[in-house]
C-alpha cells in the first residue's frame, strides 16, 4: 500500500486534498483510504482543484510538462519552439515573456533557455495570472512521483531478498 498520506504531509497539501474530497478538516481521516490508492496526477488535481477551483488546471501542465521533459533529452533550440506550438502553448508562453503578440519571434531565444518546468510556470503565469501554480503543481508532481518510484525500488528489492533465501 502506497502512502501517500506520510507524502502528502511532508509536502504540507494533505489538508488540502483532504478537505477537496469532502474532509470536514485537515484532522478528518475519512478519506485516507482512497488517498493513498491515488496515483501522484491525481493527488496533484485535487490540490489544484481544492486551491484553483478546477482540477483540469494540473491535468494541462503535467500534460505539458511530461511531454517536455520527454523532447527535453532530445530537442534544442528551434524545435522546442516547434514543439511548444504543436501543444497549443507557444503563443501564450511569447506573450508572458513580453513579445508583442503570438507571431513576434524575438523572445524565443529566451524561451529556448527555459526548462520544461519554467515553460510551463510561464504558460500558468500568462493563463492564472502567476508562474507559482505551474511551478508548485510540477514540484508537488515530480515530488510525489519520485516518493512513488523509491517505495516500488523498496518493494522490489524486499521482493528480491525474499526470493533469494
């Protein structure tokens, strides 16, 4: 059983997620159960839900964000603005960093520096007004991912150890 109770506390969102469910508090445990049967996309949406009004909001920037971590190994330059404009969020990243409009090209040498994680802050800062949603729903994601990577390694290496007495 994953917990993703103990993850959720250490990232200081368990209230959050709790009361998104229905909680009556941050203490009602009710909930706890299905929390930590939730993968980290849907931990994250609730929280984005619970402090956004809508959960749609992380389901965009991790969509986002994967798939430019992904390209990130393998494109530079230019084709990370080919890329950003086949995901539908070039033309809102240009504006935020202060191009004229969705056609000046004189930022994307600019935008070409950034990581997945900056681009997609800069999309939430032009979409939500500030680049701390799109920062914080990456970091609460790749935190709780990664806690759930170390704890299957764990299970596994138990496993392994089991099998070979």
């Amino acid at each position: 059983m994953k917990n993703n109770i103990i993850f959720l506390k250490d990232l200081g969102i368990i209230s959050d997620v709790r009361e998104r469910l229905g909680a009556l508090d941050e203490n009602d445990k009710s909930f706890d159960t299905d929390i930590n049967s939730m993968s980290p996309k849907e931990l994250v949406a609730l929280w984005s839900g619970w402090n956004l009004g809508d959960e749609s909001w992380s389901d965009e920037m991790i969509e986002f964000y994967e798939a430019l971590e992904e390209e990130d190994k393998k494109i530079k330059g230019s084709d990370i603005i080919d890329r950003l404009e086949s995901l539908s969020i070039l033309d809102d990243i240009r504006k935020r960093v202060g191009a004229e409009n969705e056609f000046d090209t004189s930022k994307d040498d600019i935008i070409e520096s950034h990581s997945p994680k900056e681009l997609v802050a800069l999309w939430s800062g032009w979409n939500l007004g500030d680049e701390y949603w799109g920062e914080k729903i990456i970091d609460f994601y790749t935190s709780l991912k990664k806690s759930h990577e170390n704890l299957d390694k764990i299970k596994e290496n138990k496993s392994q150890k089991h099998l070979n007495k």
